[in-house]
C-alpha cells in the first residue's frame, strides 16, 4: 500500500482539525450575520411572514432617532470614563500588588472577586444596595453625609454614572490581573540597571515599568472599549434603560425595539449598526494601535 503523499496528508490534517470549528463558525456567526442583514431590510416583526421590503429605511430611522443617538453617546461616554478612570486606578493597583506586601495574595482575591461574579448576580446585588433607604442611604446618614443620599437609579442626570461605578466594580478586577501579568513580565534586571544608574522608584515606574507595560495596557483598552460599546446585562437588569431612557445603550436599544416591541427588522438594523461600529473600531485599532505589538509576533 503507498504512503500518503505529505501535501495531502497535510491537507487531510488541516481540514480534520478545521474543518469542525469552521462548520460552527460558519453556522453560529456568518450565517446569523447574514440573516440580519437581510431581516434589517424589511418591516418583520419577528412572527409570520417577512412583511414589506423597506431597503435602509430601518437604518434612517435609527441613525436619525434621537433615542439611538443618546444611546450611542452613552456607550462613547462609558468608554471613555473606563479609559479615564479604570485604567490609572487599574495601573495604580497593579503597581501596589505586585509589591512584597503582607496578604498580597488575599488582596488580589478580594480585588479579582467581583469579575468572577455573574453579570446578573451583579446587577441583584447592586439593585439591593443603591434602592431608597437601602445599603448605600443607611451607610451615608450614619456617617452624616445623609445630604448627599440621591435618588441614584431613577435621577436621569445621576443614573449612567451610578452604573459607571458598577461597572468599575465589577470589572477593574479583571483589568488589575492582566497589568500584573504584564507587571511579572517586566525583567527584575531592568528595574536594577535602572536604580545603578540612579533613578529613583517613580523615575523607574515612568520611564521604565509603564512604558514596558505598554502592550499590556493596549490590550486592555482595546477591550475595555469593545466591552463599553457593547454593554447590555448590568444595564438591563438594574434599569432597562431608563429612567426616560437616560441610561439606554445601543444593546438595550436593540433588544428593547427587536424582543419587546416586535420590531424585528428594525432591531436588527440596530444590531448590524453595532457590528460595523465594533468592527470598525476593532480594524483601526489593530491598524495604528496594535500593530506594533504584532509585528513580532507574526513577523
């Protein structure tokens, strides 16, 4: 019996190895992307029959709608607090536990914990806390700060922030474990070089540790940001949007117009919306952010 040729043994390798991701690939991801391409196209309401053919009509009247905009804005504006404020509180408490600090290893647990927890469980928790006369009000009138209790779920001009907090609570986590990866990545030999030739510990953390840690924290903003514009559970479960949509996101949005109010087409004009926005996003940034820790790696 004749051997396999290896071209072909490598072809046979590649399409056992492959050919089953690609298959769900192809039937979880492309096909359902096409499907709402061609759904946003059309008046459905999800039941029946397709309805009447609209063409980007279902577009125009999402990007035109103010409601969809605000949305937009508040995905934008909750990214760029996570930029803003996650990621030096991020950078900061990465450098405070990577020290030779008694309880270093329950700290990191304790900061870890809340991403381990479930959206959902989260989202309750949170609920319980910030209700009227809840956790949060008690805690404020005993400390004699019972001016500041607010109204903070239902104040429209309070609400995106409160859940801005949530959202650091629930994330920095995640983002302190991967800059303390990066942090352990960092060659003790450099911060050596760096203290023989006399710099002190923040010259070393300035001009040496962050600018190594630079990939680092590329990655993490480059998630922080997808995960900001897609941001739909904590959302949906502490306020659905409100109160008069002032904490509505492009994922609410979309589920609020595609599930509740059987506006199929319209909905999934809204989720292609999003797709090409991330998309977008993702291309540029790989283009002029990551490239350079690419390169490397793929050279």
């Amino acid at each position: 019996m004749s051997a396999v040729p290896s071209g072909l043994r490598r072809k046979l390798e590649l399409s056992l190895f492959l050919g089953p991701a690609l298959l769900l690939f192809i039937g979880f991801v492309l096909v359902p992307m096409g499907l709402a391409v061609y759904y946003s196209l059309y008046n459905w309401t999800g039941f029946g029959s397709l309805g009447e053919f609209t063409g980007f009509q279902n577009y125009l009247d999402a990007l035109t709608g103010s409601v969809f905009q605000n949305a937009v804005w508040h995905n934008v504006l909750i990214a760029v607090l996570s930029l803003v404020v996650q990621l030096p509180l991020s950078i900061a408490l990465a450098l405070l536990l990577n020290r030779k600090l008694r309880g270093r290893a329950f700290l990191r647990v304790i900061v870890f914990a809340p991403y381990v927890l479930s959206e959902a469980i989260t989202a309750v928790i949170w609920l319980l806390i910030l209700q009227p006369g809840g956790f949060a009000d008690q805690v404020l009138g005993a400390a004699g700060l019972g001016g500041l209790v607010r109204q903070w779920l239902a104040d429209p001009d309070l609400v995106l922030f409160t859940l801005f907090v949530v959202i650091t609570w629930k994330y920095i986590g995640f983002g302190i474990i991967l800059l303390l990866a990066g942090l352990q990545g960092i060659p003790a030999e450099v911060r050596e070089a760096a203290a023989l030739d006399g710099a002190s510990a923040w010259q070393t953390t300035r001009h040496v540790v962050l600018p190594l840690l630079g990939p680092t924290m590329r990655i993490w903003i480059f998630l922080s940001v997808i995960g900001s514009l897609q941001l739909f559970d904590l959302v949906w479960i502490m306020t659905l949007g409100g109160p008069a949509n002032a904490s509505t996101t492009m994922a609410t949005y979309l589920i609020d117009h595609g599930f509740k109010r059987y506006e199929f087409g319209f909905g999934s004009a809204v989720a292609v919306i999003l797709f090409i926005i991330c998309f977008t996003f993702a291309l540029l940034y790989q283009r002029f952010a990551l490239r350079r820790d690419t390169q490397g790696a793929v050279g």
